[in-house]
C-alpha cells in the first residue's frame, strides 16, 4: 500500500510539474521551447499535449526560412497556428507560400497574423498563395517589398475579408487604387501603415479616412505629397490616438485645424512639417486635450 509521501511524490510529477512546465513554457520563446522537446521523451510528451503552446511560428532573420516553415507546418502540432512571422527571414520566394497553399491549406485556416517584412522576394503571385490559403487573416504586414503592386492588395482583400491590422511600409509600388481596395473592404480597420507609399494621392487617402471611421493608428511618415485637402478628412477619425506625419511639407496650420478635431489623439509626429507654425500648434494644444506625445522638430 502505498504511503502518504508516495501518494504526495506521484502527485508531485503527474499534475504539479505538467502544470509549473505549461506556466513557465508560455513564457519562452519559440526556439528554446523547441529545444525543451529534445531534454527528454516525458518532457516532449508533456508539451506536446498542450496545443496553445504551439500556436506561433517564428522564423525572423532565420536562414532557409521558407525550408524550415515548410516542414514546422508539416507538424501534428502546428495544424492550428495562429500566427507566423517571417520578419527579414532568408530565403523566404513565391514557391514557399504556393507550397503552403497547395499542401498545409488545412493548417493555415485559423491563421490571424501574418509577417512577411523584408521578404523582398515575395511577389503578388506569393500574396495570392498565401491569402488564399488563410480566410481569417486579420494583421498583414508586408514592409519594405518594392514587387508587390496593386494587384497583390486585390488579391488580399478578396481573400482575407477580416484585417483590421495592415502595414504596407515601404511598398512602392502600390498606388490610390490599393487604398481604393482597402477602403472598400475594410471598413472596420483600425491600424494603417502607408509609410513612403510614394505614388500615393490626395484622392487615395480621402478614400481611406471616409469609409475606415474605425482607424485608430495612422502612419503616413516621408509621404509628402499630401495636401490639406486630404489632411481635412482626418477629422472623420473619431478613434484616432496615434498619428505620424513627420515630412509632411504641404501640411499647414489649415490643415492642423482638422486634425485638432480628433479629441483621442495621443500621439502626434510633426517632425519636418516645415509649414506648420504657432497657430497651428496652438489649435492642436486646444483639441487635443488627451495628446501625451508631441514632436515638432525640424
């Protein structure tokens, strides 16, 4: 018969521990969790048996990221990753995402964030593999990617009908006719990132600031071509905390006045605004009682 200290010792290591390794490997990151498979088969089976440890797969800056996603995918326990972030990942081309999409469709369907940052590789032929494959994509980030043009935002939001997240810093070659596309389809958006979209106009973001009411992060950092006429729009932004407009040369103190009307704005990057001046400042000062962040350097 076994002893009270036998019974308090098999406690111990079939509930006790399993419970203190869940807590503590929740709080590891991805690689050295990895590793904690290899210590030994009790530990591999023990964290195994938990699914929501295995919900990201991170591959930033790795070499032969595409390689390496291809067979984490082909895992039991990644069949219901929910992030994936291929942050200035190596090696990272079309075919890896096309492989995704033809092979591991099932193990993408409750993807909801998706990093593809620096992936200079990727074209609109990867963006339609990959968004096909996960409907319910809701952050999508995309910086610094000089192939994708238009054609990859309509594949985008034809695929993925629930971002509310989009950062398309850096992108180039996209114009007013993928901020037309945003704006039709995502009209619950709350983050936007258009940081040097150089061919974008006045008539493109007029589009976004209309019809996504719901922004509440707008990026538009070394875009100057941007005129009042668009800056008057912001006012329709009622959920507006941060807003970056450092380089915005065309921006004046008409301009400002609107943006004074967005009364949760808490943030607020002016820096090389070079029209902007007191009276513009002081209309800001005056609307948005809730500002904590404000830089006017030049």
């Amino acid at each position: 018969m076994e002893t009270k200290k036998e019974e308090d010792d098999l406690t111990w290591s079939r509930e006790t521990i399993p419970r203190v390794m869940k807590i503590v490997s929740t709080k590891l990151p991805q690689r050295d969790l990895v590793s904690l498979l290899l210590v030994s088969p009790w530990l591999h089976r023990t964290l195994i048996s938990y699914p929501s440890l295995w919900l990201v797969l991170d591959f930033r800056e790795m070499n032969k990221a595409g390689d390496r996603l291809t067979a984490a995918l082909s895992l039991s326990r990644y069949q219901h990753v929910k992030q994936i972030n291929l942050e200035f990942a190596q090696d990272i081309e079309d075919r890896h995402l096309e492989v995704l999409q033809n092979k591991f469709i099932n193990s993408l369907q409750n993807l909801e964030s998706l990093n593809l940052n620096g992936c200079q590789k990727i074209s609109d032929k990867g963006i339609e593999a990959i968004t096909s494959a996960c409907p319910k994509l809701k952050v999508f980030s995309i910086y610094w990617n000089v192939r994708v043009t238009d054609l990859g935002i309509k594949h985008l939001v034809k695929n993925c009908k629930h971002v509310v997240d989009l950062n398309l810093s850096g992108c180039k070659n996209i114009s007013d006719e993928s901020l037309q596309l945003v704006a039709d389809n995502y009209q619950d958006l709350e983050s936007l990132n258009l940081t040097r979209c150089i061919k974008l106009t006045d008539g493109g973001l007029q589009q976004i600031l209309v019809k996504c009411s719901s922004i509440h992060s707008l990026n538009l950092y070394a875009i100057s071509i941007f005129t009042d006429k668009a800056y008057k729009k912001i006012s329709n932004l009622a959920h507006l905390q941060f807003l970056d407009l450092c380089g915005a040369q065309n921006l004046s103190d008409e301009g400002l006045s609107y943006i004074a009307k967005c009364k949760n704005l808490v943030s607020l990057n002016l820096t090389w605004c070079v029209q902007v001046t007191d009276v513009g400042v002081i209309s800001i000062a005056e609307g948005c009682t809730s500002l904590e962040f404000l830089s006017l350097l030049l």
